[in-house]
C-alpha cells in the first residue's frame, strides 16, 4: 500500500496510480502514457534527458526493447509543495531472456491541474539504482 502525504488530494493520488500503470503497459499507437505529460515536458530518466512527445516516445520504445513486463510498485508519495512531490518505490522486471530484475527508484514530478480538474506532469525526473 502507498504511503501519500495527508495534505495531497485523491484526484491527484488517481492520477499517480493511473500513470505508473500507464508506464507499466509497453508504448502503443497512440501511447496512453504521453497523456500524462504537457507537449514540452522535459522526462530525466538516470542520466538520460528528453524533451517533448516525441522524445518521450523514443525513449519508451528504448526502455522495452529488453523488456516483457514491468510492474511499479510505490511506496511513498511526499509532497514538497503543492502538485510538487518526491515519490519512490521499485518496479519488477521480467526481461525477454527469461530473467528477472528488479530496481529501486526515486522520481520528482510537477504537475500542472488543468480547468477541467485532470494532471500533466510539467516535470518528471528518475533517479536509479541498479
């Protein structure tokens, strides 16, 4: 069970479970996952940095070459300020070769609310353990 912040709203811990299951389901025509992000958001993942729909897709389709499902599982969700939080957890991995791996990872997410009460990330970092 995810630990959240008391001060963090449920529409936004929705939007959190929705977009790590949205990471979890490989990349698609069109791609769910990008619904989650403003069109220039900037995504760091480790020491790669991408700007953008387009790079964001890039980078995805990279992440699944190895990869046959994945699974994130969060633990915490601390909010710095309001729709600005530190999350961390770690996602389960079953590769194409058979194994399996699993990391432990740290993120740092903004996010702006739209008039229509729905989330874009403005903002996504990944910090990696391997």
């Amino acid at each position: 069970m995810t630990n959240y912040s008391s001060t963090i709203e449920p529409n936004f811990k929705k939007f959190i479970t929705s977009f790590y299951k949205a990471s979890d389901t490989p990349p698609s025509t069109p791609d769910a996952y990008l619904e989650y992000f403003t069109t220039e958001s900037p995504l760091i993942m480790g020491l790669t940095k991408v700007k953008g729909h387009e790079e964001i897709t890039q980078l995805r389709k990279s992440m699944w070459e190895k990869v046959s499902t994945r699974n994130h599982v969060v633990e915490n969700v601390a909010e710095i300020s309001t729709n600005d939080v530190l999350i961390n957890g770690y996602v389960d991995y079953l590769l194409k070769d058979g194994n399996k791996a699993t990391t432990e990872w740290a993120a740092h997410m903004k996010v702006v609310q739209l008039d229509n009460g729905n989330y874009k990330m403005e903002f996504y970092q990944v910090y990696l353990t391997k």
